[in-house]
C-alpha cells in the first residue's frame, strides 16, 4: 500500500496509513483536519490525546484505547516517529523539476502527430 509504514505490536504485524480514509477518521473523531493536528503538535508535542488519535486513525480498526495499548508496547518515541514517517510518506516533497523537464529547450523536441505541409 502507498504510504504505510509497517510495524509489529502485539505479535501482529501492522500499517499505519495517512489515506484519505485515515485523514477522515481522524477529523471525524477530533473535529480537526490532520494539516490541524501537525501544526498543533509542533507548538504542543507532549499533547498526548492527540498522538493517540493519529495513531488510531492512521492504524484501520483500531480504537483509542487500543491504539494507547500499541504505543505503550511500542514506547512513546516510537509510536511518534511511526506517527511522523507515516506523515512524510502521505506528504512527499515533491520532485526537484529537472532543466530538461522545465523546457529549457535543450530536451528533444516534440514528435509531431499530424501530416506535414506541402
């Protein structure tokens, strides 16, 4: 799956996904978006309620509580940094555009697909 990032908790192995299904759970369960909940978690990163809602969110099927149970498992620093590559894997900086790609016009040129004039 595009994005996630997997893991092992309680003898499973798991994913945590930012999909856009992930982001819609999240909001649905703190009436924040996630762009909302990172730039509240850069000022507040002890902000504990909202760590484990990303988590939940981001790992389908499961609850609050049992998402705290995995990042118990998992130690806190963990659990942030799965929270963190999983956000970096659904936002990836965008490609550097190459000079060729910009049209500099040292690339080939376009083939024509039409007749030539006579």
């Amino acid at each position: 799956m595009r994005g996630a990032i997997a893991f092992t908790a309680g003898g499973e192995e798991r994913t945590i996904r930012f999909s856009t299904n992930a982001m819609c759970r999240y909001q649905d369960m703190s009436g924040e978006t996630l762009m909302q909940a990172v730039g509240a978690l850069q000022k507040t990163p002890d902000d504990m309620v909202r760590q484990r809602r990303l988590f939940s969110a981001g790992v389908a099927g499961l609850s609050e509580e049992e998402a705290g149970d995995i990042m118990d498992e998992l130690g806190l620093m963990e659990a942030a940094d799965l929270i963190g590559r999983a956000f970096d894997a659904a936002f990836p900086a965008p490609e550097p555009v190459t000079a060729d790609a910009a049209g500099n016009g040292k690339g080939k040129p376009a083939k024509s697909g039409g007749a030539k004039a006579s």
